[in-house]
C-alpha cells in the first residue's frame, strides 16, 4: 500500500473521540475548515457517515461530494484524496478489522468496491453511537458494538436492496431521500411507480425491512438531526424543514430514536 497507508485508527489530524472493539474501530471526528489531505489509503476497510460540513473526495477515477447524511463504504487499500469544505466536518469513522471483513462480504458485497449514498434515515443511529464513544466505559462496550451492528446491518440491507429491488421501487426511495420533508400519500408513491398501492407496500417492506411510513420518520429524524447539528434553525422551523406536523411531534421521534430531545441535541456539543 506504500508510504501513503494508513494504519487502523489512524484518520489525519482531526480532533477525535476514538473507541477500539474486538473487531472495529470507532472514530467521532472533527476536521478543521478547508483541510486538504494529499492522495492516501487505510489499512482496514471503513464506513463513514458524514455528520456534518462536507468534502470533495477524488478515488481512483472517480469522484464524490460528501454531504451530512452521506453513507460512505471505503474498501481496504482504496486510494483516495480529500478537500473540505469551509466549514468543520464532522465523520464518524467505523474501521473494520481484517478477520471480520468476510462476514460482511459474504452474501452483500459490502467493502468489495467503494459505495455512497445519501442516508439521512442512519443519522439517528450515528448520533447514538457518537454519544456512546464519548460517555465510553467498560460497561458500555457491548451496547457500542450493538450500535455498529444496527449501522453495519442498514449499509448491507441498503446493498441488497439495490441487487434486489426492482428498478420502480428503487426509484421510490430514491424519491423519498431526495424529498424527505415532503408530506406524501402512499396513493401518490404508487402512482410515481405505476403499482397498486398494496403491491408497493408489500414490496417495500420485503426490500427494506421495514413499512414506507417508518422508512420516511427514520428520514425525517435524520435531516432534523443535521439541522440540530448545525444550530441555525430555530426548533420550530427545523420541525417544518423536516416534515414533521409540528415541533411535539419532532421532538417525540427524534428522542425515541436518539434519546435525547432536540434542544439538548443543539446544545450538546460533542468537541
């Protein structure tokens, strides 16, 4: 891999809250505005959630602009360079040790080649695991390893589903990523795919895991979360951005799935 690899744990200069488990490890990292890191690799495979801030990221003949809520899949020996934004950005780095890969290669592909996808519904989930890193102690290994678990299980479902979903029910979630603070029926979803509403329902949560209605809270709550996070929006105006019907409802979803409320969230500043 050269003089430009880099070992497990070992993410460029970034302020860093850093766990290591049995079989990854686990990073909560704040770059600093506009940083550029010169072509690279790392040793182990990694998934990224961007939380905040942004990147512009060259690998191999590719390119990706890195947004909050991007789910990022970072194969071992992937050679890659970045350019951030003018703002911090925020990642949470969860690196894969060596013996653990195949189980996750096995059956989805996951790490074989380099993914994104924009994901705000794991939004929730990040922020659960970067709160269990900073409040780390021996007891709570098991609860931060069940967390990168539930992460781990969404990137290899969200792989399965674009092997196996049918192109119009791909489209629906293409659709409702990129519209997540739009209130929709399941009648006007069926029509975008030209399926009875039944038949996409059924098929949704045979792809996904999970009904059309929860799939759309989980999104919600992520893009409410990247607007907490960035402490512009005034609560109620985040609950309007985000599709929720009012600031109660919000605040009820985004404590269910965080444990904390909103206005906690904004103040709770993790560096």
């Amino acid at each position: 891999m050269g003089s430009t690899s880099r070992g497990a744990g070992n993410l460029h200069d970034a302020r860093r809250r850093q766990v290591v488990l049995s079989d990854f490890v686990v990073s909560d990292s704040l770059y600093a505005p506009s940083l550029r890191i010169a072509r690279h690799d790392h040793e182990l495979a990694s998934l990224c959630l961007v939380l905040s801030g942004g990147y512009q990221e060259v690998f191999g003949q590719r390119a990706r602009t890195a947004t909050p809520g991007m789910l990022i899949v970072h194969p071992p020996g992937e050679h890659h360079a970045d350019r951030h934004a003018p703002s911090p950005t925020r990642i949470l780095t969860i690196e894969i040790a060596a013996h653990a890969l195949d189980h996750y290669r096995q059956g989805t592909g996951l790490f074989s080649d380099a993914m994104d996808r924009h994901d705000p519904g794991i939004v929730g989930l990040g922020m659960r695991l970067a709160r269990a890193i900073r409040d780390k102690s021996t007891k709570d290994a098991c609860e931060t390893e069940s967390i990168v678990s539930d992460i781990l299980d969404h990137a290899c479902l969200s792989v399965q589903a674009d092997a196996r979903g049918a192109k119009w029910l791909l489209a629906v979630r293409d659709y409702l990523h990129a519209h997540p603070g739009r209130q929709t029926s399941m009648r006007e979803l069926a029509a975008l795919a030209n399926v009875h509403p039944i038949h996409l329902a059924r098929a949704f949560r045979t792809i996904f895991g999970c009904s059309i209605g929860r799939y759309m809270r989980r999104l919600r709550v992520g893009v409410a979360l990247s607007l907490l996070h960035d402490g512009e929006s005034g609560l109620a105006d985040v609950a309007d951005l985000a599709g929720f019907s009012d600031q109660s409802h919000m605040t009820r979803l985004v404590k269910a799935s965080t444990g904390q409320s909103p206005g906690r969230l904004r103040g709770d500043r993790m560096f």
